[in-house]
C-alpha cells in the first residue's frame, strides 16, 4: 500500500528535499525551515505547536481508531532542522544558496524522509492512537533535544515510545541497521590550561616548559589508553587543538588544549576521564606547571530500548525483508542528543545505509532512496505501535 502511494508521491517528497537543502539554517536558527516543516504538517492536516525549544516544531494525529473510551499509545518521530555551517562541493543543481551553510548531514533528507511519513499517515489514519513528528532544532550542538525538553516537550506532549533514523555509508545501501543497545557514543568536552614560568628556549631550566608537558600529556593519554581500557570497549579521546607560543625560542606561559571524548558504556567514560585527570596530575609532577582540566558532559550515551529495538527490527522486516536487516547493527561513535530523548522515553534509533562520501563531507549527498525506506518504517512503527492492545505492554 505504501510503495503505490509513494510513487504517486515521490516527486513531492523529492521538491520538499531540493526546497530544503537550497535553504539551509544551522542550530536554533532554523525559522525558515521551521516554518516550511509546520506549514506542510498544518496542510495535512495535523495539531501543531512551534517555537518549542526555539525553533522546534511538534506535530500530532490522532488515528481514526481512537476514542476517549480506546485512546491508543502514543508515538512519536524525530527528525533534524539543522545544517552545518560548512560549504557544499557537490555539484547539485539544488545546491546550497548559502555558501557558508550546507546540510552536508542529511537533516534535509531526514525531515522529507518524515514528512513523507506525516503525508502518508494523514490520508490513512486507520490506526488506534496518536503519532507525533518531533522537528528538532540544533542537533549538531548537540543541545536542541535539551532546549525542547526544558520547554516541556514531553509534559506538553507525553509520548509512549519514540524514533529517529540516520542516513548511513556503513551499511550497504538500503540495508536497514538496528544496534541492540548503544546506538551512538557519549561525548565530553574537554578543556585544559597549562601555565608555566616562560623562559627562553635555549634555558629552558631556568622556567617550566608547557609546550613539551603538553606534548607528553597528549601522548601519555593515548598511550595508556590503550592499557587500562579493555580493547573490546568502545572509546576514543581526540585532541583536535593545541594553542600556545609566540616565538620559536621562547617557552610560552600558557598552552591550551581542546578535545573530544566518546564512549559507548558510561563505565568506559568514567575509566577515561580519571586516566585525564591522572594523567594530568602526573605531568605537573614531572613538568613542574599547572593544569586545570575541565571535562564537560555533553550528552550521554544513545541507548536503544529493546522492545523498540524488537519493533524497529519488525517493521524494518516488513517493509524491505529481513535479508536486508541488520539486527545488533554496530554502534558508531558519532554522537547525537537523540540521546536526551530515549533517556525519558523508551526509544530506538536505527540506521538506512547509503553510498557516497560520509556525512559532514563536502561531498556529501542524501540519498533519496533512503526517504520510502524510513517513511515506510515510520509509518509501519505508527499503525504497530500505537494499537490498543498494547496499553498493558510494558517496556523494559
């Protein structure tokens, strides 16, 4: 039913992505957008509410099944309003306008691939409960999903269980991958200050020298790393800054540095950000300076719930088979505040695989087969889901 739908469909669904991937808006900036995404639900017919969070924007149906006396579960999808602010090198004759913002993630891709969800549930609204399309802003600060929780977003709108997808190179295309529990990584923001007496290069005893305790520092992380955190744990802590220095021959007063840190198991967080705080210890003993370290949670773990996990993996069965399903897909260690939501609501996030350069690539491009794909999961997980005779279900 969906797939002859959809074909009559496809070339709404495909203008919906050009309009939003020429008009790209990064984190909390997303009011054109917004906009687009609320005006086309309101057209379909839906309840919707904006400015939550921001920018966000929350859309609900309610199946003709449901009554006061049956009123069915609620559930409910996330997809992304944000760009990145990067420039795009693909050649698309629907390229970005705006040459210093690009959705070089998907989120255009993912809020058609919902939308296209939305159009199809409004006009077959056979089913029990209510569905609600989540349009998140600012996922790539990683701080949107928490802008909405603080507006009340799910006090205002209470939700059973809830969903999102991710465009994916590592599955091959169109494979649908499931991970059983961890989806994504935590990430930690780390920021560390080193001070020293400068000195001059060629006495370096007569100072503290902050550029080779940096050095060691970095090194003796990664390096031991690798001997107190089991190899079979997933954990990675990255240094992407080094600031410090004037002169080639002077030893600066001050170094800093800034990284990243991304685990799947909180116990791996917590073993690797007490080797930072050791590790810096023990360079101030050796190097004689002064450290100050601050790590920074800024979301947790994306953990799926494994009766979603269950659902995701039925519907994803449904509609492409299960040759072309991946349960217990492998997590990534990418991040997502998708996270802050399956932390209040059981959820499931799950990934559609897709070829071409990754994402935050400048030659990355959405792959429109992935839009029927997640439309069809989505709306599969809508009519599954939301049935009366799951009220007693719990979720574990």
């Amino acid at each position: 039913m969906f797939t002859n739908w959809y074909n009559s469909h496809r070339t709404s669904s495909h203008d919906w992505l050009h309009t939003l991937h020429r008009h790209p808006e990064t984190g909390f900036e997303e009011i054109r957008t917004a906009a687009f995404v609320a005006d086309h639900l309101i057209g379909f017919g839906y309840e919707v509410e904006t400015r939550i969070g921001g920018t966000g924007v929350v859309g609900t149906l309610h199946g003709t099944a449901s009554s006061k006396d049956k009123p069915g579960r609620i559930v409910a999808f996330r997809a992304e309003l944000d760009a990145l602010p990067m420039r795009e090198a693909a050649k698309l004759d629907y390229a970005s306008t705006d040459p210093a913002r690009f959705h070089g993630c998907g989120h255009d891709g993912h809020m058609v691939t919902a939308l296209t969800a939305a159009a199809y549930l409004a006009e077959h609204r056979e089913f029990d409960g209510t569905v609600r399309f989540i349009f998140q802003p600012a996922e790539e600060l990683l701080t949107g999903a928490r802008a909405m929780i603080a507006d009340g977003l799910f006090d205002r709108f209470p939700c059973d269980e809830i969903y999102a997808l991710h465009n994916s190179p590592d599955l091959p295309a169109g494979q649908v991958g499931v991970p059983m529990t961890a989806a994504l990584s935590s990430a930690d923001n780390i920021d560390i200050t080193i001070r020293a007496n400068g000195a001059h290069g060629s006495m370096p005893h007569t100072g503290e020298d902050a550029i080779a305790a940096a050095a060691h520092l970095i090194t003796s992380v990664q390096q031991a790393a690798t001997r107190l955190v089991d190899a079979r744990a997933a954990g990675v802590t990255s240094f992407g800054l080094l600031n410090g220095g004037t002169a080639r021959n002077i030893l600066p007063e001050t170094v800093r540095i800034e990284g990243t840190m991304r685990t799947t198991a909180t116990a791996v967080r917590d073993r690797l950000a007490n080797l930072l705080q050791d590790a810096v210890r023990a360079t101030e003993l050796l190097f004689g300076v002064l450290i100050d370290i601050d790590i920074e949670t800024v979301t947790p773990v994306t953990l799926n719930n494994p009766t979603c996990v269950a659902a995701a993996v039925s519907a994803a069965t449904r509609i492409v088979g299960a040759d072309r399903v991946t349960e217990n897909a492998r997590s990534l260690m990418a991040s997502e505040d998708f996270a802050e939501l399956s932390a209040r609501v059981p959820g499931a996030y799950f990934f559609i695989g897709q070829a071409g350069p990754a994402p935050h690539h400048p030659e990355f491009v959405f792959d429109t087969e992935i839009i029927p794909v997640g439309a069809a999961i989505f709306a599969d997980l809508a009519k599954h889901r939301t049935s009366v005779s799951l009220n007693s279900h719990h979720l574990t």
